[in-house]
C-alpha cells in the first residue's frame, strides 16, 4: 500500500487480486468486489466504476478507505489498471478464475507447473506449446489463444480510451459496439461517441475533437452539436426547437457564427437527419423522426376521422338506455352526449378530472359496442394502468406494447423502436374500436406507432385527464390533439355527488384551478401535517406509515399496510426522495429480524417481504400464477410486488407481483426493481391507491408545478396526507406552468 495522487488529490494504492464480483450494474459500470490484498493476509471490499474487472484479475487500485454505514469499512475506488500477474501462484489464480475460456482450475494448475513463471509469455507469445500440456488439443488451443488475444485487446482499447479522458464504463461499451476498431471509429468522428455510447456527453466528446485537432468552427463538430442539441431537448419533452432558440443554444455551445450553423442547418437537412415546418413559434426544426412521428400522428387520425365507419345498430340512444338499466345508473345530460358522440365518431376524445364519470362511461361504450358484435380492445400505456381498467370494465386490457406485439431489439434507438411493433401498417390489428386509458401517457412516437397498426374504419376512443403530467416521452398528444379542434371530444366538468363528497376529489379541482385546497376536517379525506423542515418530515412519514395510518385505516397485517399505504414523492435525491424514503421505510417496516432472509445487491438490499416496483418493461421475463399455476411471460414497467423468498444460495429474489404471479429474479433481472415504500409521481401515473402520502418540502423549480401536485392527489382513493410546508405547496399551486414543451402536432392537425 503507498499514497499516490490522482487528479490532483492524494490517494491509497493497493494491489490485489479480485476473488469475486458480488455485484455489477452494466449500465454504469459501477461493482461491488471482494480482493485479496498481494502480500498481505487481508481482504476487502472494493466498490467503484470498475466494468471490466473479473474475479482471477490481478489490479492495482487507487482511491481511498471510506466507512459505509450500512456495510462498514470499504475501499471506493477512484482509479485502476489491471496488472500482469507474476509468480506462479498469481498467475495460477489468474488462469483458473475463467477469464481465459478453455482453462479451468486443473487445467491451469498443469499449465503454470509446467511453465512456471514464463507461462504468460507462452500463451501470449507462442501459445502452440500448450499443446504439451495433457488434455489440449488443437480445438482447446484456438479456444485459449483466441480468449486471451480478446482479452489483450480489450484491455488495450480501454486503456486508449482512458488516455483520452473516457471513464472506463463508457470505454467498455464502445469497444463492444465496434471491438478492436474503436480507436479508428473515434478518429475518424469522435462525436460519435455522444450517439453510441451512453453516458457520454457532448462535452467530453467535443474536448477529445479539439485535441485530436478538429477545427472549432468545421462541419461536422456544427452539425454534431446541432444533433445533440436537439436529442437534449427531446429528452426534455421537446420535439422540435424553434430556429431561434436552437441557434442561441448552439453559439452558447459551440461559440460560433450563426452564418456556419445555418450552412450545417441546411447540410442536415439535405443529409435527412433533420427537418424543418412552419409552427406556431415559426420556424421549427426536428429530428428527423420526431417530425415524421407528429405527421404520422397527424396523417394517421385525419385517415381515421375521413374512413367510413359501420353504425351502430338500431337507436342509439335506446341502446344508452339499456346499459344504464344493466350498470343500475343514470348518466347525467353531460355524460349521455359524451356516450353518444363515443358510439358516432370514428376519432373521439374524452377528458375530465377526478368524479366526473370518465369510468362510467368507458364502462358503457364499452358495453354497448360488445352488444352490437363489434371486436373491441382495450388498452393503456402501463401495466397498472391497463390492470385497473380491466377492473374497472370486467374486460381484458393490455398495454399497448403487448397490443402492438412488441419485440423490441437490445439497445434499439428511439427512431428504431416502431419497427420492432409486430403490428403495424402492414399487419394491422384485427379489431373495430380501441378504446384507451390514461391518455395524457403516451409520448408522440408510441402514438405514432398505435395509430399505424390502427385500420381505416376502426373507431379510436382516447380517455385521459389532460391536466396531468405529459408524458415521459417527447410530445404532448392529448394536449395538442384537444387544442388542434379538429378531434371530437367531450371535457367533462360535472363531479357527481358520491365523488364530490370526497375532499380528494373537490381538493384536486381546486387545485386545478389554482385555489388552496380544504385541509385537516375531522370528517374529511385529505390531511397536512406542517412541519419546519425535511428532517421532520421524514419521521412524521415513517411515524404515519408505521402506526397511525395503519391504526386509522384499520389495516392489521404487515402486507395491507404495504398495499394500502402509498408514499409518493416528486424526487429521487435528497431527504425526502425516493432512494433515502425507501431506506428509512424498509428499516421501520420490514427490519432485519432473524430468519428473514435477504439479498444485497450493490447498496440496495432485497429482504423477504419488501415492497417492490418493476422500473422496465420486460416482455421476456416468465412468471407463473399461484392460483392455477398458468406459466405467462411479462413484466412491466410500475408493477408492484412482494419480496416472497430470497434463496441464498443461488442469489434469487422471488417477487410476488399483482394477479398472484411469481417471478424468480437473477442477478441480471435485480437490475431492473427497486424498493417500492416510496416511488415518483412519474412511477404513480395510472395507479390508484388506497393511502398516499406525499412530502411537501423543497422541490426541484422544472418539478414544482401545479400538475404535479394535481397528479399526485388524484392517486388517492380514501386518503391523502400531505406532510411538511403550506408554503410550498401553495407555490406549487400558483406555478400552473407545467414546463411548456415544444410539440408540433396541433399545427400539422390544423393544417
């Protein structure tokens, strides 16, 4: 062990040999490892960006002790390189960790007895003499050879890459991208990097240019800096900038005249990456497939609303009248036109807040266009969202993934995602009407791809609450197709007496409308803890979720509290987001006790009877159901479950999600759930739950939004308590400007 700086600051050296990788995220590179220090009895946990590092591989590391409070002391890692082993004991470890494929544990120990220490020189330089060793033949040699010359290689591109400023974990996906021709694919466009490798910034590729001696004002550093501008913006919601919003960024950027990135505008757009269209800012300009996603979007519902579509048989509102009489209701005026007009319209929208009676109609047209023999569908942008439909109608719902057959491609680009639909334009889906939930969900290029496989005569029935968060994806549908005017739609605004008993429901309007909501009757539904700052706040949390709420709601048995008791919260840092909220709630709910096992997978720990969130889509993932033992595949993105057994052993988690469906995760899969005691408003769209709770301290400005909070109340059903500062929240409630996103599809709607 010596001190060593790196970048500038004093850091411990340490070499040693890795005996295990107990974790690794390959996202971010980021491992938890077990090594064995070289000439010392001592072992340690090393942790830190390290994507290439293998249990045998002999390291040198640089960073520095650190106490975790969880896990104790560790060593985190700043810096490392892989070291030759020497000796014939390292290099015997070495070759039996399986870095090198073909060599095992006895057969490295033939290898390096009869070598010694020469045995690296043999096998990198005159590999042909392993054929002295018993049991390698001339299959096992090539083998040997070429997983040590792959292993060489890699080694020396990261290395190249690290030369040039590139952390490790991004130097590791570009070799895979383009294996030992990285270094020649980064010379000859180092921006590349920015569109290929995650996790790469414009930044970091555009120092690696200037000092490989790219000009400042060249072409192709403009048009790379357009490109990754407008990517940006989309990542923002944005499918467009305007021309001079996007020309203001680039010179900030890039220090230019606008003369040159007008010539890279115009060279962009002749090489088809870009496309420009009249908007309501002027002069917009797209990616690309952003722009042909808003007039796909735009084409595909004026093809719909101009196809003839069959009527329903017989008089409509006879028909309204019936399925009435069989849901034991009465539809207000309000509700019967918005019925009428869903059963005449070929495109019809419907959008309304909280009480207003979106479900009871869905649950009517629905009705009625079954009775008439048309083939109907259902569908929504999540799993939990299409699950609570299906609830709510008795019918069969499905995502729009699993509705358009989704098979995606690994790592496909956003422009590539809708040829990996089995249902498109030339494999349309067999069906009359669609009818879709929580609308205000989906992104511009999903809609694009729904409307597609959609065929002309089909109805399309779009319900949403156009007040909610837009999507996570770029454009802004509902929105726009509902300020377009060219689209069929009811907005509903009568709350119905059950629904307006409820201060959930009367709350989220007022909000809606920038009042302050009723808070704190003793008879009500909707409560706010003050507290000074976030420090209260989350004991006050742990203190409701524990004890009170549990006691009030009448909830006894450690999974209905789980299941009824939502926290919400608009962040994933700080006190009072998602990663701390977790960590507290799991330590009061569900401590470590003895017996209950658990799994630690890097910093999150997986214990038998944590709540749990499926945070991707994942259509490959099998499940078997408990009631019927029926084997299915699917798991999607916000779907709930319980840790149900940790095994070990093997390393697995099974997670029991909603529906009684088990999945058995390896260490691949942990990647893709975490702690579900506290999750964003962004994870809770769609969903309902019984209680939720929701701090009310800092938030970030683009967060403290008045739809924000709106959202987030409305996913209450019997309860919702807010805990921390009025102050706060009535800022958020003044801010109604849920950050404006640049989206074209009005404008192409209306032209």
């Amino acid at each position: 062990m010596k001190l060593v700086a790196v970048r500038g600051r004093a850091m411990t050296e340490i070499t040693g040999t890795v005996e295990r990788v107990v974790f690794r995220n390959e996202e971010n590179g980021f491992a938890v490892t077990n090594v064995r220090v070289t000439g010392e009895n001592k072992k340690l946990h090393a942790v830190g960006v390290m994507p290439d590092v293998h249990a045998g591989m002999l390291v040198v590391l640089r960073g520095e002790y650190e106490t975790h409070p969880r896990f104790g002391e560790q060593f985190t890692v700043k810096d490392y390189d892989e070291a030759a082993p020497t000796g014939a004991e390292s290099i015997e470890a070495f070759l039996a960790s399986g870095i090198v494929k073909g060599i095992g544990p006895k057969t490295a120990a033939l290898i390096v007895a009869r070598f010694g220490d020469e045995t690296m020189d043999v096998i990198g330089g005159a590999p042909e003499r392993l054929l002295e060793i018993s049991g390698i033949g001339e299959k096992k040699l090539r083998q040997i050879a070429e997983s040590y010359a792959e292993h060489r290689e890699v080694a020396e591109v990261v290395l190249h890459f690290v030369k040039l400023g590139i952390g490790r974990a991004a130097a590791m996906r570009f070799y895979k991208l383009y294996g030992a021709a990285a270094p020649a694919a980064i010379e000859e466009d180092p921006y590349r990097l920015v569109r290929e490798a995650e996790g790469i910034d414009f930044r970091t590729a555009d120092r690696i240019a200037l000092r490989m001696g790219f000009a400042e004002n060249s072409e192709q550093r403009i048009k790379s800096g357009l490109v990754y501008l407008l990517s940006r913006a989309a990542l923002d919601g944005n499918t467009y900038l305007p021309e001079d919003v996007l020309l203001e960024r680039t010179e900030q950027l890039l220090g230019v005249m606008r003369e040159e990135t007008e010539d890279a505008l115009l060279a962009l757009l002749l090489d088809g990456a870009l496309a420009e269209a009249e908007t309501e800012c002027g002069k917009g300009w797209f990616l690309d497939y952003y722009f042909q996603a808003e007039k796909g979007v735009a084409n595909g519902l004026r093809r719909l609303m101009n196809a003839d579509i069959s009527p329903v048989r017989g008089d409509a509102q006879a028909q309204i009248g019936m399925a009435e009489r069989a849901r034991a209701i009465e539809l207000s005026g309000e509700q019967r036109e918005a019925v009428d007009a869903s059963l005449s319209n070929a495109v019809f929208v419907l959008t309304g807040g909280p009480g207003t009676g979106k479900t009871t109609i869905l649950k009517e047209v629905a009705d009625i266009f079954a009775w008439n023999g048309f083939a109907l569908a259902l569908a929504a942008p999540t799993g939990r969202a299409a699950k609570r439909m299906a609830e709510q109608t008795g019918r069969e719902a499905k995502t729009i993934h699993r509705l358009l057959e989704y098979s995606p491609a690994k790592d496909a680009p956003p422009e590539e995602e809708r040829f990996a639909f089995g249902r498109d334009a030339g494999n349309p889906l067999e069906l009359d009407v669609l009818i879709v939930d929580e609308a205000s969900m989906i992104d511009v290029l999903l809609m694009d791809a729904l409307l597609d496989a959609m065929p002309s005569g089909a109805r399309l029935i779009l319900v949403g609450d156009a007040d909610q968060l837009p999507p996570v994806g770029p454009g802004n549908v509902l929105k726009d197709i509902l300020a377009s005017e060219r689209v069929e739609y009811a907005a509903l605004t009568e709350i119905y007496r059950q629904a307006a008993e409820s201060l959930i429901v009367t709350n989220a309007h007022r909000i809606d409308r920038g009042e302050r909501p009723h808070v704190n009757d003793k008879e009500g539904n909707f409560f706010f803890y003050r507290k000074p700052d976030e420090a209260a706040c989350l004991q006050t949390i742990i203190e409701l979720c524990g004890r009170r709420l549990p006691e009030y709601m009448g909830y006894t048995e450690p999974r209905d509290i789980l299941s009824g008791i939502q926290v919400i919260t608009p962040v994933k840092q700080r006190l009072l987001g998602t990663q701390s909220l977790n960590a507290a709630l799991q330590q009061a709910l569900n401590p470590p006790v003895p017996g209950r096992r658990e799994r630690v997978f890097g910093h999150r720990v997986f214990r038998e009877g944590d709540k749990v969130m499926q945070m991707k889509n994942d259509y490959s993932l099998t499940w078997i159901g408990l009631d019927d033992f029926e084997k299915g595949e699917g798991v999607f993105n916000g779907d709930i479950g319980f840790v149900e057994n940790v095994d070990e052993e093997e390393g697995t988690v099974s997670v029991v999600f909603d529906g009684g469906r088990l999945v058995k995760y390896d260490t691949d899969g942990l990647e893709n759930i975490e702690l579900a005691y506290a999750i964003t408003v962004h994870k809770s769209q769609g969903s309902e739950y019984p209680v939720v709770v929701m701090p009310m301290m800092f938030v970030p400005p683009m967060l403290a939004t008045r739809n924000l909070l709106y959202t987030a109340v409305t996913r209450g059903r019997d309860l919702v308590v807010l805990v921390g500062s009025e102050e706060r929240m009535m800022a958020m409630i003044e801010n109604a400007g849920s950050r404006d996103r640049y989206s074209a599809l009005a404008a192409f709607l209306r032209s």
